[in-house]
C-alpha cells in the first residue's frame, strides 16, 4: 500500500484492487478503506464461485468525499455521473460520499465495489433488488482492514453506526406492512437510495443465498447480470417455482425475526413443499431453545384440529444463577410481549395471495397446552420465545406431543 499527495486537499492510497483519492481528515482511516476493500475482493470471488486468481489483476477507482464540489472542480467526478445523496458506481470507478461513521463510510465504498465488480465480470448487476440486494449482502461486514470479514449480520446497533436499516424494517413490522418477496422482486430500476428498500433487497439476496435449495440458481443468476428487466426475476422464480410456496414461508418467517444478532447457523427454518400431509396420527418434537422457527415436518390440512402438550426445563438465559424455563415461561422477563421462555406456536399457510404485503404471522402461546384450528394448509412451526441475539446462552428442549382433536 502506498500513498501519495495529489495536491494540497486531496490524497492517494493505492493498494491491490483500489486506487483511493479522497479528502478526509484521517490518514489511517484512509489507508484502512484501502486494506478492507482489498480484503474483501477474495470473499467476493468465493462467493460467486469466480476462478482462482481470476481478480488478481482487477483494480477500481474509488473517490471519498467530504467535499464534493472541490472533486468536481478538479474534474474528478465522470460527467456522465448522475447526482447522489451516498455513492455511485460507473464502470471501474466509484464515488461515496464520507459519512458520520468509518462503519458506514467503509460500507458504502464495499457496496459500491461490489457493483463495479459485476458490471467488470458479468456485464452488469441485473435488476435493482438484485443488484442493491447482492451489494448490500456483500458489503455488510465485520471488522475493517485485514479483519474485514464480508456478509455478517450486525451483531448490535453500536457496530453498524449510521447504517440504519433494520430499524426502518422493524418499524415496518410493526406496523404490518413487511413487503411480500414478489414486491420487492418488483422493485422499480432506480431506488433513489431508499434505506429500507435497500433493507429489503438485501433481505431478499440473504434469503436465497443462505438455504442450500436456492443458492446455486441465485449465484448462477450473476451471469445474466446484462439483463436488468423483468426476464432476469422470472427467470429465477421459474427455476425455484416447485419450492416457491416454502420460500415464501421462509421469507415471511425470516421477516418477523429479523433484528441484530440475527443468526442464519440458528433461524434456517426446516420446511419443504414436499413434507407429507398429516393425515391425523400422533406427532413428537422436541423443540431446541437454541434454536428459533422448527418445523413438526408435515403439512396440516385446512379444518385440521390439534391438540398441543408440552414437558420439560429449558436454562434460559445465563445469569450468576442460570434461568431455568418450563414451557410457560418466566415471567420475570418478557419478550415479544410475552414471557421469557415460553413456547410458542405459528402457522404459515402454504398458499398465498398477491398482495403487495405479507399479512402479519400470528402466534399462539402455547404453555403447557394449547388446541389450534387449522383454516388454511399450513405447516407448523414452533419455538422457545427469546431475543435472537440471546439464543447462544439457551440449552435444553421441550417435549411437545400433537394430537388430532
């Protein structure tokens, strides 16, 4: 890494894959930009299976900014470069704009590297939920310099300062308005840099690139990255169209845990347009409190009547003395409304209509026992009522008995 003096307010780092001019105060944090982007090139060759040492040569032009005027006096913004409120990507160039946070600075210049790599590879970054959902995906990240470790969930508010979405896509929530996945597969080309568009985007590329189901045709799909129309979402919805009721599911089960510490190796949820439909007969599960949804493994027919009863202690939270949990919870702390611990049942229906927002999931306590009636072909799912950022703390399973009513 070398860097240099442009002229008296602007300077250069030059690393492997980057060629940073910039006007921030802070030496350091520029040369650590350079570091953490280099850093990340390698993850996003393994991530989209490129070949080895394919990106060895492959190098941007990256422009931090706190002054944009003075980089357009000194004719270092293309011309053809359209107005922007944090970043833009133009070929093997790249423009952001500093922000509050060296979090969010650093995220947005991998956001935009992340575009600038698939318009060089795969002639483009396909349409706008794909294109901002990939660079999202592959920008949020842990870490900086040789530390940067790419597609992180954010553990807590304080390590993604400025970084905003997920409060937006919480609120959202809360008000019963999560956009269905066709929604946000639908997304217009030019999102004006709407945070919680981009929250969904990102949440969509999480969704398909996390189930082994989906992975390969979301990868593969790069490959058309030219086409930024509406063929290149229709073709990935006709590769996964036998799946589509269980992605679906997933997306509206994912959308109603979402929150920081979040963890895909503890929220991937069990379920598959295949699983048997339950014809009535006696079903066991032990559900994990480490764990968040898991599926009883069938389908339940609509006018199905269950009857639910849970056993068992769960340690719950890890204090000086460790909180232990029977199936109705603690109620000395409560989340979500209810009390810590307790087990709690949903049903996701199998089908689903073509509103533009998913219809809110709803939950039932299930205690120590519980009868539901089943409207619509559903599967099951269940699990111990926690934070998701507190699950790792949690061990011990309860014994929950079905039973046709």
């Amino acid at each position: 890494m070398a860097t240099a003096t442009l002229a008296d307010e602007f300077h250069n780092v030059t690393g492997q894959h980057i060629v940073l001019t910039s006007d921030i105060e802070s030496e350091a944090e520029a040369n650590e930009l350079v570091a953490s982007f280099d850093h990340a090139v390698e993850q996003w060759r393994e991530f989209w299976g490129l070949p080895e040492r394919s990106l060895d040569a492959w190098s941007v032009k990256a422009f931090v900014m706190q002054n944009k005027p003075s980089f357009q006096s000194a004719g270092l913004i293309d011309p053809r470069v359209p107005d922007f409120k944090e970043g833009y990507a133009l070929g093997n160039s790249i423009w952001i704009m500093s922000q509050p946070s060296p979090y969010y600075t650093r995220h947005l210049l991998l956001h935009e590297g992340v575009h600038a790599l698939a318009f060089d590879q795969f002639g483009g970054a396909g349409p706008s939920w794909f294109m901002e959902g990939t660079a999202e995906l592959l920008a949020t990240h842990q870490g900086a310099g040789a530390t940067t470790i790419i597609n992180r969930f954010p553990a807590d508010r304080s390590s993604v300062p400025y970084w905003g979405r997920l409060k937006l896509m919480s609120q959202r929530r809360d008000d019963g308005a999560v956009p269905t996945l066709e929604t946000v597969m639908r997304y217009p080309a030019n999102l004006n840099a709407d945070v919680e568009s981009y929250g969904w985007c990102w949440a969509a590329a999480m969704l398909l690139s996390q189930y082994d189901e989906y992975r390969d045709v979301f990868r593969a799909s790069a490959r058309s990255g030219r086409d930024s129309g509406p063929n290149f979402t229709r073709q990935i919805y006709q590769r996964l169209l036998p799946e589509w009721p269980a992605v679906i599911a997933r997306w509206r089960l994912m959308c109603h845990q979402l929150d920081y510490g979040f963890d895909w190796s503890r929220e991937r949820v069990t379920l598959s347009v295949d699983d048997p439909s339950w014809q009535g007969q006696p079903l066991a599960i032990n559900v994990a409190a480490d764990q968040g949804w898991q599926s009883l493994g069938v389908r339940i027919p609509a006018g199905s009547r269950l009857n639910l009863a849970a056993v068992g202690r769960c340690v719950i939270a890890k204090r000086a003395k460790d909180w232990v949990s029977e199936p109705a919870g603690v109620t000395i702390e409560y989340v979500n409304g209810r009390p810590l611990g307790q087990l709690v049942v949903c049903l996701v229906s199998v089908t689903h209509t073509n509103q533009p927002t998913c219809e809110p999931l709803k939950t039932i306590s299930v205690a120590s026992e519980a009868e539901i009636t089943v409207e619509a072909e559903s599967w099951l799912v269940l699990q111990i009522n926690d934070r998701v950022d507190s699950r790792s703390e949690n061990s011990g399973v309860y014994a929950v008995n079905v039973s046709a009513k």
